[in-house]
C-alpha cells in the first residue's frame, strides 16, 4: 500500500513536511486529525500511515514506557489530498505493559489498523543474531542514483513514488532489479538512514523508522518469482506489517536493512527484515505479507 513527507513537490523544508505529517488535531478524547500533506503519489503510502498510527498510540501512553511492538493490516488505499484520523483505544494500562489500538480513516471508510505494545524497561540476559558481513555504505551508489539512471525506462506510474525528493539515503548492497524477469534469491540488503539530523527521543526514531520499513521488504519476495517491482503486470498491495523493537537506535545514523523471503504462494508473499545499527546490535525485526498478482496481459490488451 503505497501523504509522505518526502514526495511533496511543494515543500521544500523537510523539517516543516514532518511536522506537519505529525501535525496531529485533537477532536474529541483519543481521537485525532491530521491534514493533508500535499503530493503528487496516486495513494498514501504504507509506511506513512504506520508512522502515524505508532506516533498516535504513542500520545495517550506514559513517558516511562517504550513500544516493543505493532502489528497492523492495511484495509483500503487511502487518498493525498484528504485528511485522516486516528482513533486510539486505551486496551490495557499495567505498571509494565500499556496496550493501544488505532483505527485509521479517511471520511469514514477504514484505511489501517494497528495494535502496538510498550514497555516500562527493565534488566534483563540478552542475545542477538549477528549482522552479516557486508560491504560499508560509503562506497555504493544511492538509490536515488540509480533510478536517475534508469530514466524513463521506468513505467510513468511508478515515477512520482520513486522520483521523489528523499529523506532516506537508502544503498543497495548488490543488484537492485527494475523490472528484469530473471530468477533471483530470495534475499537482499540496504543501508539506509535519514538525510537529516533529528533531535528527539527514542519514539520518534521509532515512528520514522515504521515510515522506512515498508519501502523494500515485500520486493525481497518478488526475486524467486522472476518479477521485478516495476513490472507494467504486477498488481501489489502491503496487507499486512509487524515491527519488534529490540534496542535503541537512531535513524539520522547508518543502519542494516538484512531481508529475506521464506514463502509465495496463491498470490501472496512474505517478506522478512532483521535491522541492525552500525556497530552489530540488531535493534528491530519486520514482517510484512503483500499481494502479489500477475495481470493477464492479453487481457490488458498488451499481447
């Protein structure tokens, strides 16, 4: 499922477009508006409405606790140029945990739900898988880059999303197919982090990184269907997203996108993500399933 901070070809602080995507209107107890943030995409973008929905639970929780987890369904595409709202039900308050639900909407109609976790800290024993061996950001080509590469050979429909100006440097670590039909793992690897220098506490690193974890995952699965992303042919769509926060972290700092696809079938594909900040520590795990579908193309009048 793809308003985002970044695409807004009308701002240029991106400073200003943040804080007006967290531009949050109280309108009655627990329930709140956010207004439109100007944008050339056809729909609201998955990640944004993630962000959102945590930066919102997160309003009505106690300062001493942290958020652990979310899981969320995308429901329907969601339009630009109309406001949302969020509202959050207060499910459990204990002296550890506290337990919100958001339910997205757009005039009514239902966009996302979302469930998240916090926690109060505490000591504990603690283990991680290891970060792979991989080569450093500084010496491979951005992302941006290489769609300026790839020119108009990208399909026009696709251009607004990823023409945008960014606020995440993402870099490849390999290949990083357009629409190429060939065969390929079911793995792949990004450095990522904010352009920008962000001044806030943990749940704010926190929301933008929801924001950035929907861009790539569900594209790792598309690698062993010999599918590219931008292929004229494939109908996808985000259903679903779940983030568990394992340590500290901030995204204006180089961090470790590892993901990998266990399974597609009946249309459907799974992706999986493991973040790791610089120096190892693994800080989050992501899953997302998404649909997947070929169009006929003699149908669509192609062939």
């Amino acid at each position: 499922m793809h308003c985002l901070p970044d695409t807004n070809p009308y701002i240029d602080d991106p400073e200003l477009e943040r804080r007006l995507a967290y531009a949050f209107e109280k309108i009655a107890p627990d329930h709140y508006r956010v207004a439109p943030v100007p944008s050339d995409l056809l729909r609201l973008y998955g990640g944004m409405a993630l962000s959102q929905c945590l930066a919102a639970a997160r309003l009505t929780v106690p300062q001493d606790k942290v958020a652990h987890s979310l899981h969320a369904y995308f429901l329907q595409p969601g339009l630009i140029d109309r406001p949302v709202e969020f509202a959050v039900t207060r499910e459990s308050d204990g002296r550890t945990f506290a337990n919100r639900t958001v339910r997205m909407t757009q005039d009514g109609a239902p966009i996302l739900n979302l469930m998240a976790s916090f926690k109060a800290p505490e000591p504990s024993g603690r283990h991680g898988f290891p970060m792979p061996d991989v080569p450093e950001p500084e010496g491979l080509t951005s992302l941006a880059e290489l769609v300026a590469q790839y020119g108009d050979r990208l399909p026009e429909r696709h251009r607004p999303f990823w023409r945008r100006r960014q606020q995440i440097d993402w870099r490849p670590i390999g290949m990083f197919p357009f629409d190429e039909r060939d065969v390929r793992p079911a793995t792949r690897s990004f450095w990522f982090r904010l352009n920008d220098t962000i001044d806030g506490p943990l749940d704010v690193h926190q929301r933008l990184l929801a924001y950035a974890s929907d861009l790539h995952i569900f594209h790792t699965a598309l690698g062993p269907l010999g599918i590219g992303w931008a292929n004229d042919f494939l109908q996808s769509s985000s259903l679903d997203h779940a983030i568990w926060f394992h340590d500290d972290f901030r995204v204006d700092e180089w961090m470790l996108y590892a993901m990998d696809s266990p399974a597609a079938t009946d249309a459907l594909a799974l992706g999986r993500g493991n973040i790791f900040r610089r120096d190892g520590t693994l800080v989050a795990t992501v899953s997302q399933q998404g649909l997947a579908r070929m169009l006929d193309q003699k149908r669509e009048g192609k062939l």
